[in-house]
C-alpha cells in the first residue's frame, strides 16, 4: 500500500472542507425544508441525513490520521480525549437499557453515528493548526450567522417559512433553522459570541468592522427573540467571560494601548446588548415575560423545586436520583427517558423526558459517571490550553482568533447547564472547542516535544 496516498485525506485543507461543508449543509438543507416541504418531507429531515453521512466520513478521516499519529509516535492529549469519548459512547450503546427502538424522531434525538460526527468535527478541528484556515472558519460562523438571521427577523414578526414548524412557535418566537426556540437559543450564543468577537478583535478602521457590527446587533436581536431565559444566560456569560479575560489580561502585563482598544471595542458591544434591549423592550413583551419566569423560578427554590425552570427541577432530580443505579455505563445513548419508565410505578401517559435539559446532567445520566468526568476534563482542558496560548502567545492573530473560539465555548458551555445538546447545533460548539486546541498548542505524550505552532498536521 501506497502511505503517501493515504496522507492525502488528513491535510488541513481536507478538514477544513470536512468542517465547513457541514457547518454551511444544515442551515441550507433545513432553509430547503422550510421552504418547499414536499421536497425534503418536514422540518429537519434533512439533519439525519448530514449527521450520518459526516459520521461516516469523519471515523474514516480520523482513522486514516490516528494511524500516522501513531506511525509518528506523536499523540495529543486531544487525541486522548477523542478516543475516550468514542469508548463511552460505544461502552453505553452496547450496555443500553433500551429494550427497542429509538422513542425520539431523528432529528431531535441523538443517534450513534450522529456522536460519531461531533467528535469527528472535534478532531478534525483540533488539526487546524494554519491561523488563516482557522479564521476562515469563523467566517463559516458569519455565514451561518446571517442565515439564521434571514430567517429569524421575520419570524420575530410572525411570518414563518410555509414549511417550518407549527403550533406554539407558530407566534413570534424566533427558532431560525433549529425549529424549537430553546434549541436555537443555545446556537445564537455561539454566533453572538463570534460575531462580538470579530468586531471586538477587528482593527480600528477596518471596512469589515460595519459588517461585523451589523452581524452581532442581528445575531443578538434574535437571539433574545427566542424569548428564552438560556438566551439571557448564554449572552450574560459572554460579557463576563470578556469582562474577566480583560481583567486577567491587564493582571498579565497585556499591552495596555492595545488592551485598551478591544475594551473601547467592547464597550460598542455592551451599547448593541444596550440598543437590542431597549428596542425589544419598546416593541415587544419578551423581557417582561422572562422577568415573570425568572420570578417564577426564585419562588419554585424554596417552595416547589420540581416546577424549577419550566418542570426542569423535577427532570433534574429524577436525573440526579438515577446517577447511582447506572453509574458505570449509563442509561444508554439518547435514552434518558429509561429514568421515568423504569420506575416501577411509571405507566403510559405519565410525564417522561427525552431530555435531561443539562447536557452535563445528560450524559452522566445516559453515558455513566466516567463519561461525565471525562467530558468536563475536556472542557476544563480545553480552557486552561485557550488561557495559557492567549496569554503567552506572541502571534497577534493566534491571541485573537483563540480568544473568540475560547468566548464563544464559554458562553455555550454556561448555557448547556439548563439546556439540551440537539443534532443540528451541538456540532458548531464541537468544532470551537476542536480549534481551541489545535495541536500546535498541545504537547505530544509520546515525543514529550511540544510541537512549532507553525508546524501544520
């Protein structure tokens, strides 16, 4: 066998292709469905599709570069990471608690091949060590970004898509190409936190500054239309990630005329949250609805905790009492609801979740405790790689374009606690977290050489 013919398939370049032909294929295939369901059936039924075909294709990139890696003995902590997921994952499907099929429809639901491809994207984002292929990427979240937007300003106005999603949301709740407002809530932070980003982190003068000005005031208007409480917390958490990273920067004997320039350019994002706010203020009911909910939530503390957080409260605590019944491999993959009708007085038409509105809770619940630690190692891991690469690097764009990707994990990763991790926007929160750790910025356990940032995979 020709090695040199297999070397092709793991350039960056082929990644880069892998990462972004997704990220830009579900908002226009789901854009498709809402527009002409005859072709493409209903909302989302163009998701499973994706998710199983980039699955497919991932495990055989990964495969084809995990087998150089290993010819070169140079194995990352990433790498580590990549295949514990895959372990527990494949540990808590063998040892499922599903008697039959799936209960949840395909596009909401999470299927083998669809993990496959999260942390596909994962890995082949980690390998993105060229920065001007890492920016580029942003530029994918712009452009998904703006087609949300297309689709969710009228929604805020009540005009749907002839092929999008009825009942309740068939108001002026904004769900862009997600099809539940709480799901696209947790997207919008990613794409708040990358359009702010880029404005932020722009240079003075730059004719890109208008675009990324008008991107982030859209993506945050939307974002609040989702009339989500997630929406408050997510965008909350991006603002104090800033507001501390600025903090630790000024600590760390930053460059204080160039500090002071992202913090002016912050203060432009502060006054779009300002003007986003009071417009919808102004003109909507939004803010005083989630006023009333969060009222709600404080009084359900201390008098009702099951009713916390829309009956999350009750979903968390039969989570919570489940953990140590399936503590080594979980419930099994996309079967939370096996902790309500596994309970001996449980019958059909009683109250059952899919979810467990926490992805953390969700995937010590369905994947076992080791699952649970591991995917909070991988994020802490992830932070502290981000923090020290910002800090030390000398490479202006390198500091820039990590600090964004380290913005916008942190703000989906805040609100990922009250909320679920769904097929169509899971991945762009996995592919952030890949570029946060490219391996340019780890250190190889085989070789114990850490590796030229410039060096490409």
């Amino acid at each position: 066998m020709n090695v040199n013919l297999l070397k092709k398939p793991v350039r960056e370049i082929i990644y880069f292709c892998y990462i972004v032909s997704f990220m830009i294929l579900v908002p226009v295939c789901e854009l498709i469905c809402q527009c002409d369901r005859e072709m493409l059936k209903y909302p989302g039924s163009s998701v499973p599709v994706i998710l199983n075909a980039y699955g497919i294709l991932g495990a055989a990139l990964c495969i084809v570069s995990l087998f150089f890696k290993l010819r070169n003995k140079e194995i990352y902590p990433s790498d580590v990471f990549f295949l514990l997921l895959i372990f527990f994952a494949l540990v808590s499907l063998i040892f499922t608690k599903q008697d039959s099929g799936y209960d949840t429809a395909p596009y909401i639901g999470e299927r083998p091949l669809y993990f496959m491809a999260y942390f596909s994207l994962f890995f082949a984002a980690a390998a993105l060590n060229d920065i001007s292929i890492r920016k580029k990427v942003l530029y994918a979240y712009l452009i998904v970004s703006a087609i949300n937007s297309f689709v969710s300003i009228p929604q805020s106005f009540g005009k749907h898509l002839p092929g999008s999603t009825t009942g309740v949301l068939k108001d002026t709740f904004c769900y862009g190409l997600a099809y539940n407002s709480n799901w696209f809530a947790g997207l919008t932070i990613i794409l708040v936190a990358a359009c702010a980003g880029m404005l932020i982190f722009t240079k003075k003068g730059s004719k890109l500054r208008l675009l990324y000005l008008v991107l982030t005031i859209l993506a945050m208007y939307v974002s609040f239309c989702t009339k989500t409480r997630i929406s408050l917390l997510g965008n909350t958490a991006i603002v104090c990630f800033y507001v501390i990273s600025f903090i630790v920067m000024r600590i760390k004997g930053y460059d204080r005329d160039k500090l002071r320039s992202h913090i002016i350019a912050f203060i432009v994002v502060i006054a779009c949250y300002a003007l986003v706010a009071s417009v919808i203020a102004v003109t909507r009911m939004d803010f005083k609805q989630m006023t009333g909910e969060f009222q709600n939530d404080a009084n359900s503390v201390t008098n009702n905790f099951d009713s916390f957080g829309g009956g999350r409260g009750y979903i968390w605590r039969s989570g919570v009492e489940a953990i140590p019944h399936y503590w080594l491999t979980g419930t099994g993959l996309d079967n939370f609801d096996e902790v309500f009708t596994s309970d001996p007085e449980w019958h059909e038409g009683m109250f059952i979740s899919y979810k467990a509105h926490s992805e953390y809770l969700n995937i010590f619940v369905t994947q076992g405790v080791f699952s649970g630690i591991n995917y909070i190692a991988l994020i802490v891991y992830v932070s502290v790689i981000s923090v020290k690469n910002i800090i030390n690097t000398e490479d202006s764009k390198e500091r820039f374009i990590s600090w964004i990707l380290l913005g916008m994990v942190a703000g989906y990763a805040a609100q990922a606690f009250v909320n679920s991790s769904m097929p169509n926007v899971a991945p762009y929160f996995w592919i952030a977290l890949g570029m946060c750790v490219h391996t340019s910025v780890q250190t190889p356990i085989r070789s114990g050489r850490k590796k030229n940032s410039q060096e490409s995979a």
